[in-house]
C-alpha cells in the first residue's frame, strides 16, 4: 500500500469515527436535556446537517481559531481549546436557525467539552493505533 493511500485510509477512517461520534453526542445531549433542540419532523435530516457542518467547521475554521488562540489557550494551560468548539456549535446553531438550538450556555460547554474529548479518543485510541496496525503489515 502506498504512502498517498495510506494517509487517505487514515483520513478517511478519522472522519469517519468523527463524524458518528459527533452525531452519537449530539443526540444523547439531545435526549437528555430540553435547552438543546434538534428539529424531530426531520430529526435524521437535521442530525446529519449538524453533524456535517461541525465537521466542515472543525476541518476549516477550527485551525484559524486555534492558532488565533494560542497564547489564550497557553495561559490558560489548555482550559480555552473547549471554547472553540463553542464557537464551532454556535456557528452552527446560527446556519441552521430553528432547526438546531442552543438555548442554554452551559449545555454548549458541555456539548463543546465532549466533542473535545470525542476527537481526542477518536485520534489517540482508535485512528493511531489503526494506522500502527496498517504500517505494521504495510
């Protein structure tokens, strides 16, 4: 296997993990708590949307914000990067209107908190050890 395909297995197998990880918290935080709406006549529609769009947030925005933020972040000893996300989740909140809302700061934390954790276990648990794997054999 090439080193061209490897690295798009790689990035194909991360978006993947990430972008069902973000519908599978999406969801949960969904269900469990009423300040935070995703529409229900077209909740997969509307769930996917969502998903994607903090996806393409996240691949585009995120690293501007990021570098943006450094000294913030550093300061802070890492406390701000789930601000980030916060930003990302309330980008999103304003493209999809009614469709998808935050009406409460604290479950956007929370929501901005578990995406952050997500995206680490998905990089350090599940894509790293994978791509070990297929070097391995490679």
């Amino acid at each position: 296997m090439g080193t061209k395909t490897k690295k798009r297995l790689e990035n194909g197998i991360e978006w993947i993990l990430q972008i069902i990880g973000y519908a599978l918290i999406l969801v949960f935080v969904a269900t469990c708590f009423d300040t935070f709406y995703i529409d229900d006549t077209h909740l997969y529609l509307y769930g996917l949307s969502a998903t994607l769009i903090i996806f393409i947030l996240n691949k585009t925005i995120k690293p501007i914000l990021f570098f943006l933020t450094i000294p913030i972040t550093g300061i802070t000893i890492g406390i701000f990067y789930p601000c980030i996300n916060l930003f990302i989740l309330k980008m999103t909140d304003w493209i999809l209107q009614e469709h998808f809302q935050i009406k409460n700061i604290f479950i956007a934390f929370l929501l901005a908190i578990l995406i952050s954790i997500m995206n680490q276990i998905v990089e350090n648990v599940v894509t790293k050890p994978i791509m070990r794997r297929i070097k391995g054999n490679g």
